[in-house]
C-alpha cells in the first residue's frame, strides 16, 4: 500500500436497481407467507393486506429518498467518489471502504439481548400465484411511480442530465424490474462470487453482494468491502463462520453489523460471529448513530444502535477490532459521543468514524471529545457515508471535504484518511 493512499472508511456503493429487487423479494415471502413477522397473518388475512401493502410502499419511498446517486451505475458512484477526492487531493490516490446494506427484515421479527433466531410459529408456506404477485406488485410500483413523479427530485445522475431526465431514469429502472417472472424462479441463486455458501438468498442482497465483487475485480486493490450479517437471514451466520466470504479474489475484509434494523447486538447468535472475527483479525463496523434509516431517531430499534450494549462483547473479545461507526451521531446530548470515546481510551482495538458529518458544526463538538486524551486521534476515521449522506441535501464532496480541511490539521486529517483506516484493516505500507 502506497504512503500516497488515502481511504474513505465508511461509503456506500449501491442504487435503485437493488432496492427494488430487495423490495420485490420481500413482496414474494410476504405472499409466500415465509416472511418472518412476529404474528404471521392467516390466509384470509393476508388477502386482506391487498389493495395496501402500507409498508412496503412507505419502505420504497423512504430507500429512494435516502439514494441519491441511485441512478448511476455502481461503477460510476466509485468513479465518482474517487474523482471527488482526486480534486482534493491530486496527489494522492483513493481507497475505500463501501459497506454493504441488509434491509430485507427491518419488518421481521425483532432479536432482543440474549434472544436466539426464531422459528415463527404459524409460518406455512404456500405457492405464490404468478397473477397475484405481479398485480400487487403492480399496485406498489405504481403507487412508487406516482411518488416519485410528484416529489422534488433529489436522485443524481450522470453529468447533464436534468430533473426530469432524472425522474424518466427513476421511472426506467422501475418499468424494468416490473416483471415478477425471475423472482419466481429464484428458488435458489448461485452467486458470480462463488460464495453463496447455504444462506438464504434474496434477489437484492445478491444483486448488491455481486456488484461489490464485480467491483472488487476490475478495481484490483482500491476497495476493501464489508459484508452485512442480519442474524435473522437463515444461514448468513453459518456461511460467515465457514470463511468463503474472506477468501480468493472476491473477497471482503470484514463485517457491517446494522443492528437498527431489529437486532441487538448481545443476541445469542451473534456471538459466534464475534468469537470468527476476532480469531481471524476481521473488523467489525457497527451502526452507531440515533439517526440513520429509517430516517428518525425514535425508530423503535434505534436503542439497540446504544454503545453500550457493545461493551460487554469488547470486554469478552479484547483483541476484537470495533469502529463504531458516526460516533453517536444526531446526539444532541453527546451521551452515545462520551461512551464511545470512552471506550476508545479504555480499549485497545476500538475505533470510530466520523461519516455523514455534513457541517463544521456538527464536527467542531467532536474535537471537544479530543481532551480526554491523544488515543482518539489514533483512532478516529474519515468516512462520506456516500451516497447516504447525499440524503440531507446540504453539501456537495467539495463542500464536505472542505469542511473536514476547516476542522482538522492537514496532518490530523492524514491520520484520519491514512494511518487509522490502514491499521483498523490490518494492512501495512
């Protein structure tokens, strides 16, 4: 790895195409009644759910207001990103870390502290009518078309195109993911990466793990990707302990655990998975912010995003590599920011990031922190959060590196860009 290498620690590299699919993949378990709710509906009333589908409608919508570079390619989002930097710093080169998403059970059962995964009672599976599902997926398609054509765009594209070419890329991108016929048959998939392993597939994680890896290929060294583990996805647990997802070329370099989506982080079955990552010097990035998606900080599973629910497992694993990635974010009391860095001080192998912080003064009270001692300025990454962090309108990458060059010495910004991310990783020069 070149001294003249920066990294971005905490990026996401994924668009419209993989929301949709995830969506419609969801849709099919629904009315394949394999979706694991908390009380499974009976068959009559799950027939009572057509004509509404609510939350599947209000999840399109929020997923698409929080993409804003959704209707590039995942290759030109990279591109993009490594442009931006370049014009920051010409002399220095790119790398990142884009971190994969798992939203497919944020409407699936919850996994409290010390809970295992559960067999839903009541799940029985029937056959999906071809007819049904494409209807209802035609009522929340078009209900996701009309949303889009009546909000104010806020999606990006390629350079030139306006607004409204926006919204007819949006609209393409839909009409294309119109037909139910391949989700249908998607009974198994076996992904281009090889490392399916046995967990269970859905169509937008697979096409989202597959990108990442396409990516990995012909960017040979400049990504080093993070696997999303939802304890609730039969089989992701037993595949991540097999180690197929950390080896050969398409590789990733560790794990993204996003417990706001209904797992806490003490659930039994998590722990096997700490127990691999610290055996096999894997870091572990965790969604550590009262904000993020869905977008609010009263989600009813924000509190399970608490630092300290992950002080227990530092303590049992001491030699485990944990950033808690935004460092509490939309705190406005800073109790999440002081348990972190006091973690950090405590703890030898604690990081943290501060992605998605959009204005000096939301950087500046992070300094503050910086008076407990030096060990947070060795532990402290640089991260966009693109294109998420897209999502508050506020800057541009012109405007959000340069907040970062107002805040922080060129020599604390090299540390945080260069000497943190590069030890977090494991890697040397």
């Amino acid at each position: 790895m070149g001294n003249n290498t920066r990294f971005d620690a905490h990026c996401h590299i994924f668009t419209l195409k993989y929301v949709v699919k995830e969506v419609k993949s969801l849709l099919h378990d629904i009315l394949h009644r394999t979706y694991p709710w908390t009380e499974p509906p009976t068959p009559k009333t799950l027939m009572a759910t057509k004509g509404r589908f609510t939350e599947l409608k209000e999840l399109l919508r929020q997923l698409y207001e929080m993409l804003h570079s959704a209707l590039s390619s995942e290759e030109d989002n990279l591109i993009f990103l490594q442009e931006e930097a370049k014009k920051e710093f010409p002399n220095d080169n790119l790398r990142i870390i884009p971190l994969m998403m798992d939203v497919f059970y944020m409407l699936a059962y919850p996994l409290d502290k010390d809970e295992d995964v559960k067999k839903v009672k009541g799940l029985r599976a029937t056959a999906v009518d071809e007819k049904e599902f494409q209807e209802c997926w035609d009522e929340i398609l078009d209900d996701f078309s009309r949303y889009i054509q009546t909000q104010k765009t806020t999606l990006k594209a390629s350079k030139g195109v306006t607004d409204d070419g926006s919204v007819r890329l949006a609209l393409k991108i839909i009409d294309e993911e119109r037909s139910v016929k391949k989700t249908l048959k998607m009974k198994t998939t076996a992904l281009k990466s090889s490392k399916a392993g046995s967990f269970y597939p859905t169509e937008g994680y697979c096409y989202h793990m597959d990108k990442l890896m396409d990516l990995v290929i012909s960017h040979k060294g400049q990504l080093f990707p993070f696997v999303a583990i939802d304890p609730r996805r039969p089989g992701i647990v037993d595949t991540l302990l097999t180690g197929s997802f950390f080896q050969g070329d398409r590789r990733f370099y560790g794990v993204k655990l996003y417990p706001r989506m209904g797992y806490h982080p003490q659930c039994k079955t998590m722990d096997a998975v700490y127990k691999y990552c610290s055996d096999n010097q894997l870091p572990i990035t965790y969604h550590c912010g009262k904000g993020g998606f869905p977008p609010n900080t009263d989600w009813k599973y924000t509190k399970y995003g608490n630092p300290l629910n992950f002080e227990p497992i530092i303590k049992q694993y001491p030699s485990l590599k944990i950033d808690f990635a935004h460092m509490g974010s939309t705190d406005p009391s800073y109790d999440w920011a002081k348990t972190v860095a006091r973690l950090v001080k405590e703890n030898d192998n604690v990081y943290t990031d501060l992605s998605c912080y959009t204005g000096t003064d939301e950087l500046n009270p992070m300094k503050a922190f910086w008076g407990e001692g030096t060990k947070l300025k060795t532990r402290l990454m640089f991260g966009t959060d693109f294109d998420v962090m897209y999502y508050t309108d506020r800057v541009t990458m012109k405007i959000y590196y340069d907040n970062f060059k107002q805040v922080f010495d060129p020599d604390v910004l090299w540390a945080m860009m260069h000497d943190t991310p590069m030890s977090f990783l494991g890697l040397r020069e």
